[in-house]
C-alpha cells in the first residue's frame, strides 16, 4: 500500500505543518502514516476524496456495536481547500479537496483511474 505523505509528500508536509502549529501534532504523526485506500475526483464538480487506512485497526466491539462514523472535519487555514476527516473514534479517515491548486488536480487525476483508484 501507498503511505499518503509518500504519494503526496508537499501536501502531507504542509497538513502536517499547520496540525503541528495547531497543537495536533498526534494528528499530524497518524495523517503521515496513513495508508491510501482509495482516490476518486470528481472533474466536474472539482473535488476529490483520499480515502486513508487508520494507523489503528478497530477492536471488535468498536467495529461490530459501537459502529464507525464520520466524527469531525479539520478544515485548514493556509491549505484553504482541503479538510481532514476523522471518524467517531478520533482516527483519521480522510482528506477532502474542493477546487484544489491546478497540480493537485492534475495528480488526482494521474491517479484516478476511470475516477476511481485503489491501492495495491
């Protein structure tokens, strides 16, 4: 599987960065672990999702009773468009991107395939 700050390293640094500064630096540790499971953008709408693998597997009761839910969303001041998201058990999920600077775009396109892409 493909880490997120290896495929996105820029992005990655600046997220990173501006959690650090923030006082989120457990965040910004889990956001560059994170594995990618999945890319998918949207040309039309100008928006793109990169779906992320927890660096923390859900145990059994959290996973099977309490259930995953999308908990809270980052939005950040210096990286305008993008917006992290974590699940009810404060893990990270996810990075949203709305109308993103024309070479993520075009990297998110790279690496969507038919809009979709799934890691090895």
């Amino acid at each position: 599987m493909w880490s997120f700050a290896g495929s996105f390293p820029e992005l990655a640094f600046d997220l990173g960065s501006e959690l650090r500064a923030t006082g989120r630096a457990d965040l910004a540790g889990e956001l560059e672990a994170s594995t990618i499971k999945t890319i998918s953008y949207d040309p039309e709408g100008d928006a793109g999702f990169v779906a992320l693998e927890a660096e923390r597997q859900l145990n059994a009761v959290e996973r099977n009773v309490i259930g995953q839910k999308l908990g809270q969303v980052i939005a950040f001041e210096a990286s305008r468009y993008a917006s992290l998201q974590l699940d009810n058990f404060g893990r990270v999920v996810g990075v949203e991107f709305l109308a993103p600077p024309k070479e993520l775009r075009w990297k998110l396109m790279r690496l969507t395939s038919n809009n979709r892409w799934r890691g090895p």
